[in-house]
C-alpha cells in the first residue's frame, strides 16, 4: 500500500485518485482521529473540525452564516486554467505524494486528479461550504499558512486549518471553499517560499 494512503487513513482522510474510497477527503478534527467508516461520521468529524476552526480564534474573521445550498449559489467557470499534478515530490517522498504531488523543489502539495476537486455533500459543514484536505510536504523550515480566492467571480476567500505537524515535512490542511468555482491557492512557508495552484471546486450531490 503506498505511504501516502497509509498515512492519510491514520488521520482520517480519504485519498483522491483511489476509486471505492470516493474521490474526496474527509475530515478528522484531531490529527489522529478514528477513521470514518460510514456517511455520519464522515459528516460529525466535518462539523467537529469545523467548530475547533472556529475556536482557534484565525486571523481571518468567519463570514456571517450562509444557507445550506452556499457552495451551489454560483456555477464553476467552463473555463479555469487549473494546475495538473506533475508527480513532483521530495526525495524519496516521505510524505507520499506519488503521482498527485507537485511543487517547486521546497514546498509541495498533492492535488485533486485534472486539477480539479470533485465535493460531494458529505464534504459540506454546516454552513454548506466545501471542506477538503489537503496534504504538504515541506523542505523548508516554518509553520505553513494558506490564502485564496476566487479568481472567475465573486467569493468570500477560501480559509484553512492547519493543525500542528511539527516545523519540516508533511503537513495535513483542511481548506474551506465558500463556493464552487476556479480557485487560486497559496501555500507560504516563512516569507520567501510560497507554493501556488490554481484548481476548480465542483459539487455533486
């Protein structure tokens, strides 16, 4: 079994790519969660994670509460120029990345298949945003912070959790997308090393 589908069902995630595991993530609100095993838990561990975002107290204030239908109210963009995993990952990579990694030879993330995040309503919190994972890799030492935005419309910016995986090396994220659509995203490690991808958020029911 690869290192990447080990390591994301000891915290509680779901591996893109891996077809009768659903193309999604789930969330765990803790970085070693029980792993989900059936449709309501996936979606206790989502409000669950949600919740402890919003008692971490970010530095981006929460926008005010939307209907559960959110992420629908806008349709992606026929056009976005997404960013296509090239299987770039660390030396040996030890955070298992394989095919979906990519990045610049100091930061790396694995993205969705095509670029593009295919959400079911088990990834909707309860204010009907979208919430998927998304694992890092870091050579470079420092906390890692997330920003984005959407870049065919208007939308509230995305916002992440990023809980404590240590200075160096892999790092679980979880990132909130208010609304489908084409979505720019910047991972930084300290302030010279930056990582940014472009992917569409699309939900199905």
């Amino acid at each position: 079994m690869p290192v990447y589908v080990e390591r994301c069902r000891r915290i509680g995630m779901v591996v893109p790519g891996y077809r009768g595991r659903q193309l999604g993530i789930t969330l765990g609100g803790e970085p070693n969660p029980s792993k989900a095993c059936n449709t309501s838990m996936r979606r206790a561990l989502i409000v669950a994670l949600f919740l402890s975002a919003l008692a971490c107290n970010r530095s981006k204030s929460s926008p005010p509460a939307s209907s559960p239908d959110a992420a629908r109210s806008t349709t992606p963009s026929a056009e976005c120029p997404v960013t296509i995993p090239d299987g770039s990952h660390r030396a040996g990579d030890p955070a298992g990345l394989e095919h979906l990694g990519y990045g610049n030879g100091e930061l790396w993330v694995a993205l969705w298949p095509h670029g593009v995040v295919r959400a079911t309503v088990d990834d909707l919190n309860q204010r009907g945003e979208i919430v998927m994972k998304f694992p890092w890799d870091r050579a470079v030492r420092g906390r890692l912070h997330i920003t984005g935005r959407r870049i065919d419309a208007e939308a509230p910016p995305l916002r992440s959790h990023v809980p404590d995986y240590g200075l160096t090396g892999f790092q679980s994220t979880a990132v909130t997308f208010p609304t489908v659509g084409c979505w720019e995203v910047t991972g930084r490690v300290a302030s010279q090393t930056s990582l940014t991808f472009v992917t569409s958020v699309t939900l199905s029911s």
